[in-house]
C-alpha cells in the first residue's frame, strides 16, 4: 500500500547576492581600515574632539531640508518602519550632528565632536563609487569664522602626516567669495547653489562640460541628458576669469582676486573699499587673506595648503570657507578629504543661528588611493601566533599556551579547524600571513620545549633553497624554545618582525 504521506518539499534556495552600489569588506580590507581610522582619531582627539553617534535612520523631513541641495535629496534612502514614519538614511554626518545640536540644548558651547560611520546616498554605481561608504568628520559647533577654520585646515594636514603622507595639497576657497562671483557675474541668487553644484565637478569633468552645464546642458557619455543651469556666455565668460586666477603662492591668488573685485590693495572692509568694487568682495578677501596668514604663522605654506577658487561643495548648506584635499600621487581618486563652514543648518531646527565648521575624511576613497601607492599594510589577519593542535592528549597543554600568550597582550588564535595534520594547519598559517606559528607535540612536552616557527623566514628561506630535502633538513625559521620561555621569545621575535 503507497504511503499516504507526501515528501516534504526542499526549502527553496536562495540566490547569494548584493545590491548595486554595495559591497561585503573582507578581514585585510577592514584590518587596514581600523588602522587608518586609528591614525586619524589620534589627530582628531590630539586636538580635544570627543566622539558621538547618530542613528543610521533619520525622519525625512530632518534630512529633506533644503539645505541638502536637489543632488543630496534625489540621493536619499528612503526607510519604512511598522508605525509608517516618514525615514530615510542619512546622506553624511553632518546633517544629524546638526540635529544633535538643536535636540540637546544642554550640550557644551563650543561643541567639538568626532565621527566615523557608514552614510549611503543612492547615487548612479560606478567603478570606486559606492552607494554605501565611511565617512569620518570632525567638527566645531558653536564657533565663530575665522581661527576654528584655520584649525580644521591644520588638522586635514595633521591626518595626511599621521598617515605618513608627505606629497598632498589640502586646498581651500570661501563662499564668500563664490557670493562676490555671483553678484559680478549678474547670476541671480536663487540659482546660486546649482552654480555651486556644477563647480564642484569641475576636477571630475572639466572647464568644456561645466560651461556646457553653466549654459544649456548636455548629453553624457552614456545617454543621459545633462540639465543646464541656464546662465548666457558673458555671465560664465565672467565665472571662467574668477577661475582662472591660479598660482602655487597663496598671496598671489589674493591679487587676482583683489583686482577682480575691483579692490584696492588695503581694502579689508567694505568701507574702505573703492566705489565700483563689488559688494562684499573685501570682506570675503579679507577673511580669506587673514587665514592665510595664520596658516603660514604655523607653518603651514604654499606647499601644504593652497588657495584655490574651484573648490565649491556641492551641498548647498556651506556658508563661508570650503576645503578639499587630493594626494599629488594619486590625483585619479580625486578628494579625500573636504569640508567647511555651514553657519545655518542647525537653525533649521532650532530657529537660532549657530555658527559650525567641520571637515570629512572619505575613508573608502583614502584608502583605496593609500594601498595604491603602498603607503599602508593591509594584513589578512590581526593573529600573531597559531597554536597548532598535533596530539589529541595535549589540548590542555595547548589552551594553557594560548592563554598564557593572550594573557601577555599578544594576539594568538588556537586551531580550532577539524583534523590534526601539521602541514595543513601551517598552509593556514601562511594563507593568514601569521607570522608565528607553535608547534608542540608529545615528544617536545615531555621535554619542556616548544618549536617555534617564523613563518616570514621560512618564506624567505625557501625561495633560495630548491632541493626538497635540503629544505627540511635545514628547518627554515624554525627553533626549539624552552617552554617557560615561549612568551618572551615570541615577544622579542615580533618586535624584530615589526622593526623590519
């Protein structure tokens, strides 16, 4: 008689996939992220900033504001939750510091914080462009323009030397004087922040494509209609002469700039400022001269820190000083580092005017362009010793050495993986890039002694030694250790190792 009963149906499989524009980090990825972002929070608390954490998820209307501008809000993840709340993922770090800010009246005044976390902006995917990505700001709340941005300017070279970094140019402009720009040029204010937007991709794009864009738009490369701003010839034959005004030396670019606005040589208010200039030229030259100053008092020149008038941000909630940075080695990764002042966002929630400058670090960027030039390790794993298991009657003795070395601050991990086969636990081993690995096995326990093996010489030794038994007679890198001595050699082996 048939059994009545059915076969259960196999679960269905699941396809392993991502989203696009998104990406899994592995262990060495991570690892050599962790010691940037070391590095970089060093400089930052150097400089008395305090970390904080927002929340990934922020309400829509928190992160809609117009302050955003039209690219970040078309860019917004929007999120949905049981009670149907309005939500989105946060497009940077500063928008919800600002929300921070007005939420907690009884924060310190100035409020100085530090940042690092995922943000995530639905833009087009491409080759090093992620929809996901890590950003790391400092900032200053509650600080008035002048000396705060002098220290963020300090702080972005301070991180690039932290990184030992020595060719990079962090370059700063003002929006001030982009203001001043506008009011020569005859562009209306309202369409200001679409004037900034395209400048902003100047270094991506080029001049051709931004006039084309300033004008009446244009086609790119892969069929998408391009939006004109919508400005005529001599307005932008105007935008192009302010561009232009470019040299190494700071103080030369503060000329240009001076006889653009029609201003005379002292003129460091408006009204010592001759009848034709333009209207709040000589107050933006004269803040942006005054920094200039400063940085140089500090020791901050010409070679470090450049004044240059293409850098504009694209978000339209800067207000005053904006800054970027490149590496003059890997200037194909574009900036990594970008900034300024946003004297109105918090207001938006507040209704008061708190002054703020800040600056992010785009980790994913930095340190793709750092293992590009070689300027950081990037390590499989943060073991610096195996533990082999050999003998079944020995796992007591093996826990006990593990936690001995653990117990001493050095990183040690246990071979957990099935099997007892030496020659596959030291391919592990060498997969990881441990550089020590320990072997114990009855014959070595009833002697007191451990073999050590250093994995790097043994790498070494092996690429100059060809015949196969002249290579296990030799043992490359590899010793027997007293038992009780086992933590002090691994110790002074492994400051060797880091000493190169």
């Amino acid at each position: 008689m048939a059994s009545s009963k059915k076969k259960g149906k196999k679960p269905r499989r699941v396809k392993a996939r991502i989203s696009r524009g998104l990406r899994d980090l592995m262990p060495h990825q991570l690892i050599a992220r962790q010691r940037m972002i070391d590095a970089v929070r060093g400089v930052y608390e150097r400089y008395g900033y305090a970390p904080l954490a927002t929340p990934a998820v922020e309400y829509l209307d928190v992160l809609l504001g117009a302050e955003a501008g039209e690219e970040a809000k078309q860019s917004i993840f929007t999120v949905s939750n049981r009670e149907e709340e309005a939500l989105g993922l946060r497009f940077d770090l500063t928008v919800p510091l600002a929300r921070v800010v007005a939420q907690h009246g009884d924060l310190p005044r100035p409020f100085r914080r530090y940042q690092v976390a995922s943000v995530w902006r639905g833009d087009k995917p491409d080759k090093g462009r992620f929809r996901e990505f890590t950003q790391f700001d400092i900032d200053a709340v509650g600080v008035q323009p002048g000396l705060a941005d002098v220290e963020i300017l300090a702080a972005m070279c301070d991180v690039f030397e932290a990184l030992g970094v020595a060719r990079y140019r962090v370059r700063f402009s003002n929006r001030l004087l982009l203001d001043a720009l506008l009011r020569l040029a005859g562009v209306d204010e309202a369409r200001a922040s679409d004037v900034f937007r395209v400048l902003d991709k100047l270094d991506k794009i080029g001049p051709e494509k931004v006039r084309l864009e300033l004008t009446a738009g244009y086609v790119d490369a892969s069929g998408d209609p391009i939006r004109g701003v919508g400005l005529d010839d001599a307005q932008v034959d105007t935008i192009e002469r302010f561009l232009a005004i470019r040299d190494e030396r700071r103080e030369a670019v503060l000329a240009g700039l001076r006889e653009l606005f029609r201003l005379g040589p002292e003129s460091d208010t408006e009204s010592d400022a001759p009848d034709d200039a333009v209207p709040g030229a000589a107050a933006a030259v004269a803040q942006v001269a005054t920094m200039s100053r400063q940085l140089a008092r500090l020791g901050y020149g010409d070679d470090k820190i450049a004044l240059d008038l293409s850098i504009a941000r694209g978000l339209a909630y800067y207000t005053g000083a904006v800054f970027e940075a490149i590496l003059l080695d890997a200037p194909q990764f574009g900036s990594v580092f970008g900034g300024g002042r946003y004297d109105g966002l918090v207001a938006r929630f507040s209704g008061q005017a708190v002054p703020a400058v800040g600056a992010s670090v785009g980790v994913d960027r930095l340190l793709a362009a750092l293992e590009h030039l070689d300027a950081i390790d990037t390590p499989a794993t943060t073991v610096e010793v195996l533990v082999t298991r050999m003998d079944a009657g020995l796992e007591d003795a093996y826990l006990d050495l593990t936690f001995e070395l653990r117990r001493a601050g050095i990183h040690t991990e246990l071979w957990l993986g099935g099997g007892r086969n030496v020659g596959k636990q030291l391919k592990y081993a060498d997969r990881c890039q441990v550089p020590i690995a320990l072997l114990m096995g009855p014959d070595e326990a009833d002697q007191g002694i451990v073999t050590l093996k250093d994995m790097d010489a043994g790498r070494r030794q092996s690429e100059t030694i060809e015949d196969r038994d002249a290579w296990l007679a030799a043992r490359p890198g590899q010793r027997e250790v007293p038992r009780d001595q086992v933590v002090a050699t691994v110790r002074a082996l492994l400051e060797t190792i880091a000493a190169g």
